[in-house]
C-alpha cells in the first residue's frame, strides 16, 4: 500500500518522466555515441573503452558485446561495468534495457563507482516508485561523475513543488550536488519559491549553507519575498548578533560583501567607490558627470509608520542625493523618495517617513548620488549616523 502511495506522488510531480532521461543515459546505443561525441559517462565507462566494442555495437552484433564482456571478465573478474552486459537478460527476471537486475546488482557489489550501473538502478527504482531508493543510485552516479549534474537535475525541478520529494532530498543535505540543484531550480524561471524552501528544508534557518552558496541562498530566498528567513540565515552563518545586523547606519558587521543585500551593499566599481570610517562615518566618490547607487540593502520591518535620516554633506563639488525605499514585492503599497541638491561643503539631513503596510514583506532602500560634469569626481560624505525609528 505505501509503495502504490509513493508511486502516485512520484507520477504526480512527474518523476516517472525522468525515469525515461535516466533510462537513456544509462542504456544509449554505443554505435552513435562512443567517441569524441559520446557523453563523458559513456566515454569513462570502463567496459565502452574496447576499442572493438564500437564496430560491434555498429553492427547490431549482440554477441560480440557479451563475448567482449565476458572475456575481460575472465581477465579481470572485479570488472564492474562488463557484468551486466556479460550476463544478459535473466530467464523471467525484470528486465532494465536488456539487462538483468540481478546482474546490475551483483555489478553494484563488486563496485558503486559506475555510474552507467547507478543510473539504470535508478531507471528501476523511478519506474517502481521507490523515491527514496532512486536518489541514493542518483546520489552515487554523481559523487563518481559531478559533470553529470547537468543532465540529471534539471528534470528533477518541477518535482521540487512536492513536500513529500523535499523531504526525501534532507538525507543529502551535505551534498554539494543538492545544493546546485537549489540553484538550478533557483534559476529557473518561477523556481524561486520552490528552491528556497528546499533551502529551509535543508538548514537554510540555521545558518547551514556550503560557503559557496551562501550568496545563492540569501538571493533565492529574497527573490521568494522571505526576507525574514533571508535575516536569520546571515544572523547565524556570518555569527553576528541581531543588533549588529539590524544597525541601520553601515558598519563593518553589517556591510559584509558575503551576506549582501541583506547587508549593506557599498558602491565598489568604475562609477563610484564607498569607504566606511568609524562610528556611521563614510565617504563616496562620484566619477564627474555620472551617477551612481552608493548604498543598497534589504530590511523586514515590521509593519507600521517610520521615520529614517541620512545626514550627509558634499565635498568641494555639488552634489544630487537621492535616498528611497520601497516595499516587497512591489504591489504591496509604499515607494518613497527623498531628492536632496547639495551645494559645496552644504550638509543636509534626509529624512523619509514610510507607511509599510502588513502585507510589505521587506524594504529595498538604495542611496544614490549623481556628480556634475566637472574636472575631478564629486565627494559625498556620512554626517552623523543614519538611523530609523517607528513612530
């Protein structure tokens, strides 16, 4: 009864669909393929490696490959790859592209490490409704041949909508494979949501992330309007105490390039270069003539009336300052903007009073500043801390 349960999910998020691309790689025809344009999976297969084997497989000669199986068998009996082809079909046993189970078993004792094997016992197990038995073949297929991913994953995206699916990923939590699948289904058009509760599911919560995808995290989870669990992911991967990170005016703590937008993101490239000072202080410069994000960063204030300033103060040139903040997603209501011309040496203190409304999930907040078309870029300097507060 539990395994018609689980084929009925599986056929319900599409998997017995990908039954099909396992199948394929797994059983392609060796004519066609091996060579310069075979995959890397038939090319490093071992038993594919006989330089006889192509004329034989071109010839539809059957017999050939089982003889060719057999002897290097003889040779060299812990030839994993050769035993399935080797053995052949079973009298009345089911039956994986020509190929016996229980030869695809025995192949498996002698040695995990073929991914041709792994990928038709994952053939099987998608076609017989056994998830959980289908990701650890696919998880053994890609510890051996990472290159894989490309093909094997994708397919997969769609089932990702599945709790029951979800759940049966967290065993391989550690994997760097899955994480790539979170990015995949990340990238994916409409994927967002389904990949970054695949990152909670897999400790996005608790701060547990490869480094390498701690960026890919907090931006799938932004992208998914889920600011509130973005926050608690950078609280605990980056280590730092809620009053650090909720600190609106920039600090070191806050404007970490590893956590960005969460943190502040600071102006760093041909147009403008931001450098923090200490206590709130900062400086900008502005390339002549241009104009240029200084600062930008997403927050999760609850909702409510605010009220924020920016102090801050031109160099020896004017300069157009321009501070705004508007909700997420973008239909929930408030976008305020507060422009600023700022003379010579002028210091000006910029003030919003936003309304954000229950259903304001997060805040975008960017800082920019335009410079006019003179002989040397334009300054833009802190006056004083930013801060907000709630009304």
């Amino acid at each position: 009864m539990e395994q018609e349960l689980m084929k009925s999910v599986l056929c319900s998020v599409g998997i017995i669909t990908v039954a099909a691309a396992l199948g394929w790689l797994a059983t392609v025809d060796a004519a066609g393929q091996v060579g310069s344009a075979a995959p890397a999976l038939l090319r490093r297969a071992t038993f594919l490696e006989f330089e006889d084997l192509p004329a034989a497989a071109t010839h539809g000669n059957k017999a050939a490959i089982v003889k060719l199986a057999r002897k290097r068998l003889q040779a060299e009996p812990l030839t994993a790859a050769a035993i399935p082809a080797a053995v052949g079909p079973a009298g009345n046993s089911i039956e994986s592209g020509g190929v016996s189970v229980a030869a695809l078993k025995l192949a498996e004792t002698v040695s995990r490490r073929v991914p041709k094997v792994q990928l038709q016992l994952a053939t099987l197990a998608a076609q017989s409704g056994d998830l959980t038995d289908m990701l650890m073949h696919v998880d053994r297929a890609l510890l051996v041949d990472p290159s894989l991913e490309s093909r094997l994953l994708p397919p997969l995206i769609p089932a990702l909508a599945d709790p029951q699916f979800r759940g049966a990923l967290r065993p391989f939590a550690r994997r760097t494979w899955l994480w790539s699948f979170g990015r995949m289904a990340a990238d994916n058009p409409g994927g967002a949501v389904n990949a970054s509760q695949l990152f909670r599911e897999l400790g996005a919560d608790e701060g547990r992330a490869p480094r390498e995808f701690v960026n890919v995290v907090i931006r799938t989870l932004i992208s998914s309007c889920d600011i509130h669990a973005a926050r608690e992911f950078v609280l605990k991967n980056g280590r730092l105490q809620p009053s650090q990170l909720d600190a609106f005016s920039p600090t070191k703590a806050n404007s970490n390039p590893d956590y960005v937008p969460v943190t502040w993101e600071l102006a760093d490239n041909e147009l403008a270069l931001v450098e923090l000072g200490p206590e709130g202080q900062w400086e900008a410069s502005i390339e002549a003539g241009r104009r240029a994000r200084l600062f930008r960063r997403m927050t999760s204030f609850a909702a409510g009336q605010y009220r924020a300033e920016v102090p801050v103060k031109a160099g020896s040139e004017p300069v157009l300052v321009s501070v705004k903040a508007r909700c997420l997603p973008a239909s929930s209501g408030a976008a305020i903007e507060v422009l600023a011309s700022l003379q010579p040496n002028e210091t000006r203190r910029l003030i919003l009073s936003p309304v954000f409304s229950m259903d304001c999930s997060g805040q975008d907040w960017v800082i920019e500043g335009s410079a006019p078309d003179a002989q040397t870029p334009a300054s833009l300097l802190g006056a004083g801390k930013m801060n907000i507060k709630k009304l």
